[in-house]
C-alpha cells in the first residue's frame, strides 16, 4: 500500500528507516507529545517496525519526502470494529511546512474512502497546542478527556479525545481550501 500526496509518499517502514526514525523520535520536543519512550533506540525502532511487518488492521506508514527519499515521520491507522485510530508525527525540522495537513488529509481519506470507516477517534496531550490546531483544521471535535502515561514525561497526563466523522471530514474539506490537499491524495492499495 502506497498513499501519495503533492509532496510525501505514505508507505510500509522497513528497517532501512530505523536511523531516520531513531532521528525523529530521539528528540524530546517531539517524544514528550506521544507515547514513545525517551531517549528513543535503534532497539525501540527496530520492535516498532518489525511489529507492524504482519499486521492486517494496523497500518504504520513512514513518511517520505518524494523529492529527496528522505523519511521525516510516521503515520498510523489502527482499525477495530470499524472504527480507526492513530495519529502522525514529524521529525521537528520539517514541522511548520504544511508536511502535517497533508499527511492527516491522506489518512483520513484512506480511512473513509479506502477502509469506508464512518469515524476516526484521536487525541492529543492538553500542552501539545500543535496537534490541537491540527486536529481543529481537519475537522475533529473534542468529545472527552482521560488520563494517559507519556513514557518522555515518566508521568500521567492529560489527553483530549477527539472524534472525526466522516461527514465532518467531508464538511470541513469541502469549505475549505483544503479541498486541493485532498484532490491530490492517490491511494494505492
């Protein structure tokens, strides 16, 4: 499976991106809003990616630049009884420059269209006003918090849960210029 946009290819990690996962989550700014240990190994990437080698209903996909092959972050979508989960991150070099929009168009609209999931559940740390922004963006609503340990902070903290409809998705890219993002996303399965 290969998911492209203007810019990224979307596809299966294998183990010749552990150094560029390991450059990515290795970084506290970025660890501290996920659920990845800190500091993060080439042991951590390694059980990472050979986890996800068989998986049927848990895709995780390296973010790759399609003009340098350069892998700047991951992507997951985690399905269980027909509702999908999971998220993004970025390498902090390449944060700020549209990479994230298009990367949570592409997986929302293989998850829609692809899967034909009707909801995407998600969540963010309360501090992590990045993600909170993003997930405004593309149309998630808040629907609840709960309390979830942060292996870089070594302690429980608050996680906002959220929800994407389908037809909020659709709503939301429709009204906004967005709509060019998502025209461009081609899935391959």
């Amino acid at each position: 499976m290969k998911i492209e946009t203007e810019r990224l290819i979307l596809r299966k990690w294998t183990l010749n991106d552990v150094s560029a996962q390991v450059e990515g989550l290795n970084n506290f700014e970025t660890s501290k809003n996920l659920t990845v240990p800190f500091p993060y190994t080439e042991e951590n990437s390694i059980l990472y990616i050979t986890r996800h080698f068989e998986e049927d209903d848990d895709f995780a996909f390296a973010i790759e630049l399609k003009e340098s092959g350069k892998v700047i972050g991951g992507a997951s979508l985690h399905i269980k009884n027909d509702v999908g989960d999971g998220g993004i991150w970025l390498n902090e070099k390449y944060t700020g420059m549209g990479y994230g929009t298009e990367t949570w168009v592409a997986r929302a609209k293989l998850a829609f269209e692809a899967f034909g999931l009707n909801n995407l559940n998600n969540g963010f740390f309360e501090f992590n006003n990045r993600s909170r922004h993003m997930h405004e963006k593309i149309g998630y609503k808040i629907v609840g918090q709960s309390m979830r340990f942060c292996p870089a902070l070594n302690k429980e903290v608050v996680e906002i849960l959220t929800n994407l409809s389908r037809d909020d998705f659709y709503e939301k890219i429709n009204s906004t210029k967005l709509k060019s993002v998502y025209d461009k996303v081609k899935i391959d399965l």
